[in-house]
C-alpha cells in the first residue's frame, strides 16, 4: 500500500512531468566568483538622500549584539527603508592577562570576544534619518557600542580575504 | 520686485538632551520572563570547560579519600584547582562595588544638576524675557537673515552654555514648531506673530564645567516638563519628544 500509493509519475504514464515549471521562469545568468558590486547613490544634493549606509554594532556579549542587530533589521523593515545586506564581521578574542606581583608571580587570564554586527541601509531620506538614528540610539541596550558612518571602499574590503600569493605575483610583475 | 516682507518672526530654539546612561528598571512581568528564561537556559546548556574540570578534580579528591590512592598524580599537577579559582572570583566580585544608581541629586531633588535621572532623557530649559513676561523655555534666539534656522539654534545654544558643547545635532530639519501670534497690542502690519522651530541636539559628554550665562536654567525630564511649560507650547514640544 505504501509502495503504491507515492506520487511520483513514472516516465511511461501520460501524467510524467505533470509538476515541471523551471523551464518557464527566465534564465539566470551564472554567479561569478568575484562580486564588484559598487553602489554609490546620489548623496548630498537636491536629492537629499544618503548612499549606502552601513550601522555597526559591537559588543562582547554576543547575544546582545545579534538580538540588537535582528531588531535594527526589522525596524527597517517596517518603515520600510531598503536593507541591501545585514552581516556579520570576523569576532576578535582578546587575552587579559594579570600580573600580580606579591611574592610569586601570577597571570590569571580571562579571554574576551568582541563581536560585530552590520546592517547596511540605503534609502534614508534626510528628514527622516535623524529620527531613525534618535530611536535606535534610545534603544542601544547596555555595553553595546553603535557606529553609523557612510559605506566605503575600505568598509567593502575589509571583509575580503587578502591574497598573499597575489599580492607577490604583482609585486614581482612591477 | 523685492518680496513683500513676511509678517511672521522666527525664532530658532534649541532642545538640548541629555541621553540615559543607564537602561530602565525591568517591569515586573519583564523581570519574570527573564527569570524563566535564565533557568530554561540554565536546563538546556551543558557543562563548560571550567564545570566539566571543577567535577573530574572533585571526583579525584574523592578516591583519594577512599581508597587511599598513591599519589603519583600530585606532584605532577600544579596546585590550583577549579575550586580554588571559583573562590578567587567570588571574593573579587564581593570586593567589587557598583556605582549607585540613585544619585544624590536623586535625593535631593535638585533640577539643576545633570546627575539627576539617570535612566532618562534630561532637557534644558532656560527662563527667558519674552515680550514683557519671563517666561520657561527652551532656549531661543531670533533668527537673522542670512543664516540657516539650524545654525540659529546652534547659537541660542551657545548662548546658554558656552562655546564648547559637545551637542551633536543629527540633521538639518527641525523637529517641530509652534507659532503664536503676539496680543493685540503689539501687533503691528508686519509683526504678526511669531514662529519657533524646535531643533535637537545630544549631549556628547556630560562634562559642563564651563560658565553658565544665566543663573536659572533647569535640567528636566519629560514627565517634569508640565510644571514649567504653557500647555500650547508644551503640547507643540510633546510631539517631538521619545521616552
């Protein structure tokens, strides 16, 4: 019963093929490996809008950060500012060490990991920004550091790997 | 032709804030939730590193004791163990003292000083002469042909407080405004009234050692704002404020 009863059409039946419907959506074309994508949107001006926007926030609580981020996101979504990317950068673990010097020497250590999230915005219309940038400074929870600057190059670099090998060839090759 | 003179004065006025520095106390069913979700948590995890090596030295100690084990581990292990470390953080932690979150401006009750509310916005307002009438508001200055309304309220701040604020303005529109048209006596054909634009600014540091031009200036919260402000002027200013 079990063996009869699934819903795969075998190629001799009139119904093969019943569910297909990739062949009707437009092709894609094919993901390259390297993305240059470099949006820069009229800034100041007539247009009074700002260009990519990117809101960092870092921490050493990790939950905080993420909770924080998600709801930054979703605020946007709900005022329905453009959100073209929400990532996360690389975390960095610091080592405290104690010298306490009575009698022996001792280092006790304590390892903490900051944590940085990003939401990159585009769309905000200058009257608005202000208001968006007062509400989430109002609802910053404790210990987290907030940093809103404009999208850069460098900004975009910085989450690239860098290629040591590829940077000897050119050396060598000027 | 030159445009016919506007009718209306403008004023730009300043709403200096103070951000909170500390997060608001939890609600009572806030705090219930979070107690229920720390012990949910607290069942769900498993042990860590430090828990797992506190329980297999405790295991140790306890079959030494038992069956009187040789000990040839000791001397190879140094002498901390997980328990002595715990002791250690406890007594730092008791050592350790949290600055108090009722500060004695709190306690007494004392407007002018920027300590006050700790967990809330906390404005400026400066008791100025308007017209024949001394009145609580926010500060402003007469706007002068020339320059923009923002700048404006940069100087009315800078006025009442000395060069070196650090206020961070966010953006170059005003928040909000309030037009009032002067009493019948004053009114002449191009001095209607009088519109104020409200701009906002943050205090970066809270660090206001230098002078004050005026001696009455109060720092309020936004609940406070009714004791001072006219209730057209106050509605009008409501609406710009967050809580």
């Amino acid at each position: 019963d079990a063996l009869v009863s699934c819903h795969r059409h075998y190629k001799s039946r009139p119904t093969h093929g019943i569910g297909r419907f990739k062949y009707l959506l437009p092709k894609e074309a094919p993901k390259k490996k390297k993305d240059k994508v470099q949006m820069k949107e009229i800034n100041v001006g007539t247009e009074h809008e700002y260009g990519d926007v990117n809101i960092q926030m870092t921490s050493y609580d990790m939950c905080l950060v993420e909770h924080f981020a998600q709801y930054v996101h979703k605020l946007c979504n709900r005022l329905s500012i453009r959100v073209n990317e929400s990532y996360a950068m690389p975390t960095k673990t610091n080592e405290v060490l104690f010298l306490e010097e009575r009698g022996s020497k001792m280092q006790l250590d304590a390892v903490l990991t900051t944590h940085q999230r990003v939401v990159q915005i585009s769309g905000l219309s200058s009257t608005f920004a202000p208001i968006l940038l007062e509400i989430i400074q109002s609802s910053q929870p404790e210990g987290v550091h907030l940093l809103v600057k404009e999208h850069t190059e460098a900004d975009f670099k910085s989450r690239l790997k860098s290629r040591p090998e590829l940077e000897e060839l050119l050396a060598q090759m000027n | 032709t030159a445009a016919a003179p506007r009718p209306w004065r403008l004023f730009g006025a300043m709403c200096l804030l103070r951000p909170p520095r500390i997060t608001q106390p939890l609600e009572k069913e806030e705090e219930e939730i979070a107690a229920l979700m720390g012990q949910i948590e607290l069942e769900k995890s498993h042990y860590s590193d430090h828990e797992i090596r506190k329980l297999e030295e405790e295991e140790q100690l306890r079959r030494r004791k038992e069956s009187m084990y040789d000990d040839d581990e000791a001397p190879g292990k140094t002498v901390i163990m997980a328990q002595d470390l715990e002791d250690k953080w406890e007594q730092k932690l008791l050592r350790f003292e949290a600055a108090p979150r009722i500060t004695d401006a709190d306690k007494s009750n004392n407007r002018t000083s920027l300590d006050r509310k700790l967990d809330s916005n906390l404005m400026l307002l400066v008791k100025q002469k308007v017209g024949n009438q001394e009145l609580w508001l926010l500060p402003q200055v007469e706007w002068q042909p020339g320059e923009t309304l923002r700048s404006t309220a940069e100087r009315a701040m800078a006025m009442f407080l000395g060069d070196h604020i650090q206020a961070k303005i966010l953006g170059n529109a005003p928040y909000g405004i309030y037009k009032y048209k002067f009493p019948r006596a004053i009114r002449t054909e191009d001095n209607v009234g009088a519109k104020v634009f409200f701009f906002k600014a943050f205090l970066q540091s809270s660090d206001l050692s230098q002078a004050e031009l005026k001696e009455d200036y109060l720092w309020v919260a936004k609940d406070e704002l009714g004791d001072y402000l006219k209730s057209e002027y106050l509605k009008k200013v409501n609406r710009f404020l967050l809580d």
